[in-house]
C-alpha cells in the first residue's frame, strides 16, 4: 500500500486546524496591520492552519510544506504573517517532535526558514529572531517529551502481550503434560483392574466348560477382550513415555497422605490434619484427591510464610472433600494463583466430574475440592 494512503486528517487536529483557520482568515481580511491581501499571503495564511489537520499522520510532510510556504512568504518584499498561521506553525514544530521518527533535519530546515522570513521583515530585530527560536526549541522538547512517553506506553502493551501470550503458552504446556502424567497413572489403574478381569475369566473358563458351553465362551471371549485391551494400553504408555525417562514410582493413594504430611512436618511447618476417608474410594478419585493434597501443602510451603496449615480429607453424601489451608497473608494467594500447579489439577478434578474452589481466604489461602464417590457422568462430545 503506498505511504500517502495513511495520511488522514485526525478529529482533534482537525478542529483545531479550523479553528485556527478562521482567525487567521479574520485577521487577514479584517485587520489593518494586515496588508492587502496577494496569492503568496493568502497561501501563508490558509495552508499551515490546513496542514494542522494532518500533522499527527504525516508530521515530516507537513512540516515540509510548511518549510516550503514560509520561504516563499519570506520572498515578499514586506512578509507578515497571521497570529491563526503562527499558532498553526507552532502546532506543526509539536507535532514534528511528538509523532516523527526522525525530526531533527526538519527542525533544523525550520529554524532557517523562520530565520529567513524574520530577516525580511520591515522592523527586524534580533531579539525577536531569537524568542521565535526559544519558541519553536521549547514547544519542540514538549513534542518529544510526548514521544517519548508514547513510545514507553508502546513498549509496556507490548511486554504485556507478550507476558500473556507467554502465561497461555505456559498453561497449555501445562495442561498437555498433566494430562499425559494423568494418562500415565490411569494406565496403571485401568491396567490391575483388566488384568484381574482377565486372570479371573481365565480361571472360570475351564470350569463353565463342564457346566455351560456358552457360558465358557463368554468368558473366552471376555479373556481375550482383556488381553487385547492391555496390548493396546502397553502401546498407548510406550507413546506416552518415548521422549521421557521411565515412572517407576507407584502409582500413590490416601493411604500415603501421612507420609506427605509428615514430609511437611519434617521441614518444620505446623501441619493439622484431618483424615476421615470412606472404604471403597475409587482409585481415579483416590489419586487426584492424593495430588490435590499435594499441590496444596506445596504451594502453602512455598508461598505460605511458614504459617500453620490445615488438611482435612473426608467423604460425606457420597462425595470426598479435601479441603488445604494456610495463614499465609493475602500476597501468598496472588503468588499462587499465578501458578500452573492448580491449572493440571482442575484438569484431574474435571476428569473426575469434580469442583474446584482456590483463592484467598481471610489471611490466607484456600484450596478446597470436592470428588464424587459415583461414577462421574459420560461426556459425549466434550458435554455431559
């Protein structure tokens, strides 16, 4: 697209290159320090008004046929100005040094015009040549006192795009290896409980075949299902673990929460807890209640100040709370929430048909998370 395409009048250039206009358009035909009017004065008092409206576009154009007017007025034998033209070359020099890139050649090229035009008048005086300089100086400073705290604007919305796309970034990296560790942890849960499937149709087969040819080959079948799926989920683990090094820890449960519990004692924190745990949890909902307890005593380790911390697991109208607390102070909770620990547990708890509950509570900070002891709802479609 070519340049001049983006030269535009602004609103508040505009109006205010109008309103200079009509004072200096009075002036030239209403007062009587004003000459009678030529092309050359009319052209000096009309069109740096004009070029007003497209200064914060175009600031090194403009300033150049502003350059370029003032030097054909400075060619009258008697050159005078308007006050709505001066004001307008004034708002030009601003607009130079706030919105241009690379001001100072034109700057300088205004300087000798005005010069010029001043040598030309019929009452020269020096002292007048030099306030026109403090003028054009200081009003051209203001200009890059204004670029320079746009461009500092600019560069901040640019780390903060950048910050955010970074912490999107983090959180989906986050969230693709939770849900692999995930992944994991469930192959080896899935896996017991096909594999007893299979070891246990395995055992009945012979005996239904005395009793039941049918019956026998169900359980024929149900036996080589089983075996097929566990191929098929030793394949799946293989894909899962080629770019990693091998899990070899056990898969962990609530019967290990003391261990984690007493880890955090071990540091030297003050840890209560509080373990009511119902027979019969599901291992799923067992292992992401064991990690949401984890994630809680680590984020309270890390940002909680080394003050007491709460830990309550219990299991009550067919759900199981778990419930981590500290009295950390406020700057904990935004410390934590900042992080991408509780983005991979949301996602273990919403796998398990799951709420989630985190952020700051009084002094403190609050992890709370409530697992359903049933079967969580199918999805279909990515809805329940």
């Amino acid at each position: 697209m070519p340049a001049w395409r983006g030269v535009r009048p602004t609103p508040i250039e505009s109006g205010l290159g109008a309103v200079l206009l009509c004072l200096s358009v009075l002036e030239m035909l209403f007062s009587d320090e004003q000459p009678a009017p030529n092309v050359i004065s009319v052209i000096a008092a009309v069109v740096p008004p004009v070029l007003v409206a497209f200064s914060r576009t175009a600031p090194e154009a403009v300033i150049g046929v502003a350059i370029v007017v003032s030097v054909l007025d400075s060619l009258e034998a008697s050159p005078s100005g308007t006050f709505g033209a001066g004001v307008a070359v004034m708002v030009l020099v601003f607009a130079l040094g706030a919105w241009s890139r690379q001001p100072w050649p034109w700057l300088v090229a205004a300087v000798v015009a005005t010069t010029m035009q001043d040598l030309r008048t019929v009452n020269f005086n020096l002292s007048d040549t030099v306030l026109d300089w403090v003028f054009i100086g200081f009003v051209f400073l203001m200009g890059r006192m204004v670029h320079r705290r746009t461009a500092q604007t600019d560069e901040l919305n640019n780390r903060l795009q950048l910050a955010e796309l970074d912490r999107e970034a983090r959180t989906h990296e986050a969230v693709s290896r939770e849900r692999t560790r995930i992944a994991r942890e469930l192959h080896d849960i899935v896996a017991h409980a096909v594999s007893l499937m299979v070891v246990q149709a395995g055992t009945a087969r012979p005996h239904a075949e005395r009793l039941d040819r049918e019956l026998a080959d169900v359980l024929g079948t149900i036996e080589r299902s089983g075996r097929e799926a566990l191929n098929e989920l030793r394949r799946l683990l293989h894909v899962l673990r080629s770019d990693d090094e091998p899990d070899l820890q056990p898969v962990p449960d609530l019967s290990r929460l003391g261990e984690l519990v007493d880890g955090v004692r071990r540091a030297g924190l003050e840890v209560h807890a509080s373990f009511d745990v119902p027979r019969g949890v599901p291992p799923g909902v067992a292992l992401c209640a064991y990690r949401a307890v984890q994630e809680g005593l680590t984020n309270s380790v890390r940002y909680g100040n080394a003050s007491p911390i709460d830990v309550a697991v219990c299991g009550n109208d067919g759900a199981l709370s778990v419930k981590v607390q500290d009295h950390g102070g406020t700057v904990a909770g935004e410390a934590i929430g900042a992080g991408t620990g509780l983005v991979g547990l949301r996602e273990r708890v919403l796998l398990c048909g799951g709420q989630m509950e985190a952020g700051a509570v009084g002094p403190g900070y609050l992890l709370r998370v409530t697992l359903p002891l049933s079967d969580p709802p199918a999805m279909v479609d990515g809805t329940a």
